[in-house]
C-alpha cells in the first residue's frame, strides 16, 4: 500500500472511515503507543514526578496523548483532521485538543511549553497538497513556532517518516535553522520495517542535554519479534508514481513537440525544491525519441 | 478547551501583532474534576499570564473566582492551603484545569478574526490568504 503522504491531503486522507481505524484497529494502537512511550523517554523529562504541560502535535485520535496522561502529564493537541479529532472526544482524552494546520505555526505565547511529542506528522509538511503550499515556508512556520513557545532547555521529539535521504535532510536542516540543537536517532536502523526515525530537538544553545541518545539497535542487535510485526504501510514499501497512467486518454496526449527540455528542467527542480526523489540530470534527460521508437 | 489552553494560546492570522489574548466569548461551558497537584501549579504559575485569566473567568460569568491581583506566592503555597475549600490554590486549579469552555468562540484582539470553538475543540485554522 503506498504511503498515506502519497494518497492525499492529511485533512482528506483521515477521514471518518480511516480515522475509525484509530479505535478498532488493534495493531496501529500498540504500534502508537509503543512509538508514543519511546519518544517520551527521548524527551527526558526530569524525574520528579512533576507533570509537565506537553504538546502533541498530530495528536490525531489521542493515543500518543493517552501515554503522556499515563505517566501524569497535561497535554496540548494539535490535529488538522475533524475527523480523527471527534474520535480523540469519543475516546474521552484527558488532553485539550485544537483543530489547526503546523505548518501555520502554533500560535502560542512563547517560553511557556515544556516539552513536545510529534508521532509521524512532520513528514506531511514537505507535501505541497495546495497550490498556495511551499514546504519551505511550512517548515520554517512550524520549527520558527516550536521553538518560540518552547521554554528553555525543553526537548522536542518528533518521529518521522522520511521518504528519502533528501526529505529527512530538508526537516533537520529547517529545524537547525530555528535554533534548536540536537539531531536524529534511529532505531532499529537495520530493520526495514521496525525501523523509526526520531528527531530529537533540544530548545537553547548547546550544552550537556543536547548530547544525542543511541538509537536501539544500533550495534547489529535485531529487534524481537513482536517489535517487528511494525507499520507496513507507513514504511519500507516504495511505490512507483501511477498518476500518469491514471490520467484520462484524452490528457495523455502531449503536443507534438513535446514541453522541450527546458519546460522538464523546470518540473525537476520544482520537484527536487518538495524533497522528491528525482533523478540526476544527464545527457539522456529530456533527449527525443527516434522515430520508429 | 481548558482556561490553561486559552491562556496559553495567541492568534497567528497575519496582521495581528501579538494575537493575545484572545477574547473568549463561551456560550456553553462545563467543569470536570481534576486532582490537585500544588507542585504542577507551581511551576505553571510564573507562566500565566494573569490578566488573561482573570478576563476569561469574568467572561464565563465568575467574577468571583479570581482577584483582579496575583495573590502572593506565598499565600497560594501554603502549608495545607491546598485541603482548604476555597483557598487561592484551589480557586486557581478550578480557573485553569476544570473549566471546559465547550461552545463559543475566540477573537483575536488585533483583527477581530473570530475562531469557533466546536465541542469543546477551537478551530484555529486558517484561510489561505490569512497566513
């Protein structure tokens, strides 16, 4: 199945039926929960059994929230579906919910927030799902807001499903760029499916807390097997674009002449600007056919 | 949405210059015991911003609630304050963690842009042009 990035617009895409999911689901519960528990303990918050007011940003149906209750802590949630956001008030979440867009920033008084969990949502910010949409611009809003409502010292840790090297390169840089030290951790880096990418974010100049934690499984050592049973649809599986064999016949056809190399550079770069993969420009790129192709 | 939520929330459409506070306007709103723990409010305190809370208990229709002044440190953290019914620390517990502003709407101050507040969850989104 390809990955939900792919499929549509994340207000779209988690409608009732998918949202539903969500509830029933057994296997994506645990899976949320499980991601949920590790990115609390990357977030390193201090053991004095203090809560903390914590935000959730792609909080969705609150079961990452439902961990940070667990363990006493308030929290804020963020979520661009109406619809996951009526399943977080069905499942009764002791957290406050906002139904708002991140790469619109957060909108929050600054210094005031002590910490912030992300579970697979960044990734949805390098999409550009309308025309009015730069992810450039929808990162810079997003880290610029986080790291503003932050208070100092506070760690931000957001998992993430990176489609390519350049897309997790795209998030860390944008993050870098809003003043926020830290880096990526993976676990389970040899498991294509158990495998998680957690940006872990420390507000502040560099010091003692910004040293990175390993990752699990760093060392070779494979994950058991019920860590592996992980997301299936969310990672690993690749899939090859299919828009243009779903476009009607009529749009099929192309003008005689074709765009020209120039028009196709063009579309490349734009591309490459969303983090796409694309391939390397070459001699062949753009090149015309022979005629009895 | 909790009075904790709105204290900490501001308006980001574009011309606001600080979007804070935001003016609540509830039309519905409900209360939800919560536990008391003296030491989260202590470390919520010198984050709230105290005018804003006192606006939103006044515009639930609880001028009561809250003073118009921050009672001093010491007077909300006092020995046993916290099992008194009444005591300053459990007024503040009640204003920011047991209030839940289900129906209404927030307005920013800078652009009077209004965001509804839908069962309980403010829509904060906004349009294209707003950004």
């Amino acid at each position: 199945m390809p990955r939900p990035e792919f499929q549509a617009p994340p207000d779209v895409f988690y409608n009732e039926s998918e949202a539903r999911k969500y509830t029933t689901s057994s296997r994506i519960i645990e899976i949320q929960s499980r991601i949920s528990e590790r990115a609390l303990e990357l977030l390193s918050l201090p053991n004095d059994g203090v809560p903390k007011l914590l935000l959730d940003i792609g909080c969705g149906s609150g079961l990452s929230g439902e961990t940070l209750t667990e363990h006493g802590h308030h929290w804020i949630g963020y979520d661009i579906s109406k619809s996951m956001l009526d399943v977080a008030l069905e499942r009764e979440t002791e957290g406050d919910l906002l139904l708002a867009d991140m790469g619109q920033g957060l909108g929050l008084r600054p210094g005031v927030i002590d910490g912030a969990i992300s579970i697979s949502a960044v990734q949805w910010l390098c999409n550009a799902d309308k025309s009015s949409h730069d992810p450039r611009l929808r990162l810079k809003a997003f880290f610029g807001s986080l790291y503003r409502c932050l208070a100092r010292g506070a760690r931000a840790v957001l998992q993430f499903y990176a489609d390519n090297v350049k897309q997790s390169e795209m998030i860390v840089t944008f993050a870098m760029r809003a003043g926020f030290a830290g880096g990526v951790v993976v676990d389970w880096p040899h498991s294509s499916k158990a495998k998680k990418s957690y940006l872990v974010l420390t507000c502040g100049p560099p010091s003692i807390n910004t040293l990175l934690p390993k990752g699990k499984g760093e060392n070779g050592e494979m994950c058991s097997d019920d860590e592996d049973d992980g997301s299936s649809d969310e990672d690993g599986d690749k899939t090859v674009g299919i828009y243009e064999r779903n476009r009607s016949k009529k749009r099929q056809k192309t003008k005689k002449n074709g765009k020209g190399k120039d028009w196709l550079l063009k579309k490349k770069e734009q591309m490459r600007r969303r983090g796409h993969d694309v391939p390397a420009d070459t001699k062949y790129t753009g090149r015309k056919r022979k005629t009895y192709f | 949405m909790r009075l904790l939520t709105h204290n900490m929330l501001a308006s980001n459409v574009r011309g606001a210059t600080t979007g804070y506070p935001l003016k609540l306007e509830a039309a519905k709103w409900v209360t939800k015991e919560v536990d008391l723990n003296a030491d989260f409010i202590r470390g919520l305190l010198p984050k709230i911003d105290w005018r804003a809370l006192v606006a939103a208990t006044r515009a639930l229709g609880l001028p009561e609630l809250l003073p118009e002044e921050q009672p001093p440190e010491e007077e909300i953290f006092a020995e046993g304050a916290a099992d008194v019914e009444g005591s300053a620390i459990r007024r503040i517990h009640h204003a920011l963690l047991e209030i839940h502003v289900q129906e209404g709407s927030l307005v920013c101050p800078d652009t009077s842009r209004c965001f509804p507040i839908d069962k309980g969850i403010p829509n904060m989104m906004l349009h294209e042009d707003e950004v």
